[in-house]
C-alpha cells in the first residue's frame, strides 16, 4: 500500500486533491484568509524586516570581504576539535545564536557557496547553527509569555546548551574527514568595500522577501486549518495520549509557526514545551532555509535531523533546570533586569548587536590585512 502511494502518479494525485482543497477553502473563507495575510504582513514589516535585514547585510559583507576567514584563524582551534567545522564557521554560529533564525544558516550556506567550509563541514554546521535569538526569547518569550525575564534567560541558556550538545554530536558525521585546506577558502582581498555593500544589500533585500513570503503563507495555512477544523481534530487525537487539550494544540501550531505556538503558552509548567519549539523552530522557518538551500547541493535531512534533536535536547534541558533546580530561574533575575522592567525594545537589542558584531569583525579584518600587508612588505625587502 505504502509503495503504491510512493508512485509519481499516486503522488501527483495526492497534491491535486490538496491544492483542489486549498482552493476551495480560500473561495469559502475569502475574509478569513485576507484577515490572516494582513497579519503575516504586520508581523514581517514590525518585526521580521526590521530585526532580520541588518544581519543579513551584515552577514553578507562577512563573508563578501573576507573576514570570516581572519575570525576562523583565531578560533580555529576550538572549532575544529569541538565541532570538526573549521573556525570561519564560527561566523556563522555567532550571527545565528544573536540574529536568530534563519541568519546562521543563510551565512553557513553563503561560508560554502564562497569555498569557506566544505561540503560535510557545513552540513555539519547547518545542524546546530540556525537557533533563535536573545531579542525573541528574552524579550516576546520571556517578558511577553511568560511575564518573566528570568524565565526567557533560562530558557535562552538552554536554547545555548541544546546547541552547542547537537553540534558537539554532529562531529560524527560524514566519518572522519580532513579539515577544509588553505585553497578552498578565497582571500577575499580584491572585493572593494563598494561592491561588497552593494551585493550584501540586494542579497539581504532578496532574502527578507524570501522570509516574509513563507511568513504570509502559513499565516494563511494556520488561519485556514483552525478554520475549517484541522487543528482541532488533531489535537483531539493527541489527547487520546493523555496530552491537554491546550498544550495539544499549541504545540500543533508551533510544529508549524514557532512565533503563533509559544504566543500561547502561559505558566513556568509549559518552560520544557516553549523550549522544544524554540529548538525545533517549525516548519516555516525550515521552508525559509529550504529557500535558501536551492541548487547548493547540500543535503536537508541533516539539517532537519539537527533541528528535531535540538528541540528534544532543548525540552530535555528544560525539564532538568525546573525538576532539579527550582532556584534557576530566581536566582537569573539579576542579569536580566532590563528585560523585565521593559527599557529595552527587543528590535533595539537586535540592532544594538548587529553594530557591536560588524565592528568587531571589521576590527579582525583590519588586523588581518595588516599583518598580511607587513608580511608582504617584508617579503618584497627580502626579494630586492
């Protein structure tokens, strides 16, 4: 039965009757679906545009310029030994651990199209280096859900943990394999500072377009399926393994949109559930990777697999702090103050970090083209 279902022609038959649904759905509910594409669009130009476009032009001229190449020699040897990716994947990590989803892995892709990292080290690196940011947990995770800095904190740290723990399992895979050589990574000294700004902004503009479109969509798709009963049928099944109906049903929606299924949880008893989501990032974040994945031959279920085992770990971490230290989050509030009593906007917090991280990588890369100037300068003595 299963194999019959697998055939091209079974397959074609299957999304015929799905997109006849679809159809049918959006000509019955015109309102509803309008209603839920004007929220996807207030959430990209509030939030997503605001937050993310910085870090992808950032990221962008990292890589463009060559400065993730002068980062990777001063972390070459915790990168390589920790997670078997040599250090200009730590560009990557960075961004992705303070920009949120989907920086790290854009940047991971972009460190691979470049000749930064080779093809195992950056499946490796898509495994563990696409998370959320400090800006969504600590400030609409933590404040916003939960009314507690302490909690986003707690669960920003075990959002940390479950990742570096992924990446750390992940060295195992693709067996053992040489680090990435000298001519496989460019020298990068030839883009003009000009250029590169250029070819950032159009690939970051590209980029946020690409989000916000998979944003609206299943802004859409979330609106219609609790519309026409979906979600609620599903989460009926799930209480039949004794889950509440409640937490069934957020977590049916963060499976799909991290954003809509953490917005519903309340109380420190659903930490260990916000945590999975957070880690597992759902399905339109993945698809906004997927966008990005196109034609670089890299393989997804890598990627996918590191994404669900960070969501368990993540869980796992969660439910270890609350059961086993119940003074965690208390004890977290004095370096989170500013979180709870609201003097810093979390887009303020994404773009504070955004110029701290382009100046220390400018920083690197001037440090680096000196030393290469000087080195050169001492070669051309010797020749004459």
């Amino acid at each position: 039965m299963l194999r019959r279902l697998l055939r091209p022609a079974c397959r074609e038959l299957v999304y015929a009757v799905v997109l006849l649904c679809a159809a049918a759905v959006l000509i019955a509910c015109p309102q509803q679906s309008m209603q839920a594409a004007q929220q996807g669009i207030s959430l990209c130009a509030e939030t997503i545009v605001p937050s993310l476009f910085p870090f992808f032009v950032l990221s962008g001229m990292v890589v463009e310029l060559g400065l993730a190449r002068h980062l990777g020699r001063l972390v070459e040897r915790v990168m390589w030994p920790l997670f078997r990716v040599n250090g200009a994947g730590a560009t990557a990590l960075v961004l992705g651990l303070v920009g949120g989803y989907p920086v790290g892995a854009r940047t991971a892709i972009e460190l691979y199209q470049k000749g930064c990292c080779s093809q195992t080290e950056t499946e490796r690196l898509l495994a563990f280096c696409n998370n959320s940011g400090p800006a969504f947990i600590l400030g609409v995770v933590g404040a916003g859900v939960f009314g507690s800095g302490r909690a986003g904190l707690a669960l920003y740290l075990v959002h940390v943990a479950a990742s570096v723990c992924v990446g750390v399992l992940f060295r195992f895979y693709g067996g053992v394999e040489e680090r990435c050589k000298p001519d496989l990574r460019p020298a990068g000294g030839g883009v003009s500072f000009a250029l590169a700004f250029t070819r950032s902004v159009r690939s970051a503009l590209t980029g946020v377009l690409n989000i916000c479109a998979f944003v609206m969509t299943f802004s859409v798709i979330l609106g219609l399926l609790a519309r026409v009963g979906v979600l609620e049928t599903l989460t009926r099944a799930l209480t039949w393994f004794g889950m509440d109906a409640q937490q069934a049903y957020q977590l049916l929606r963060g499976l799909l949109e991290v954003s809509s299924g953490v917005r519903g949880l309340a109380g420190s008893g659903r930490l260990p559930m916000a945590a999975f989501m957070l880690g597992w990032a759902g399905l339109c974040v993945h698809c906004q990777v997927l966008s990005f994945l196109m034609d670089s031959g890299l393989r997804v279920g890598t990627y996918l697999a590191g994404k669900a085992l960070h969501g368990a770990l993540s869980a796992l971490f969660a439910v270890g702090l609350v059961r086993w230290f119940p003074n965690a989050l208390p004890a977290a509030g004095w370096l989170v103050p500013q979180v709870e009593n609201g003097l810093v906007p979390k887009l303020s917090v994404s773009m504070a970090a955004a110029w701290v991280l382009w100046l220390g990588f400018l920083a690197v890369a001037l440090f680096g083209r000196r030393n290469r100037k000087k080195r050169g300068g001492k070669g051309r003595q010797v020749a004459v």
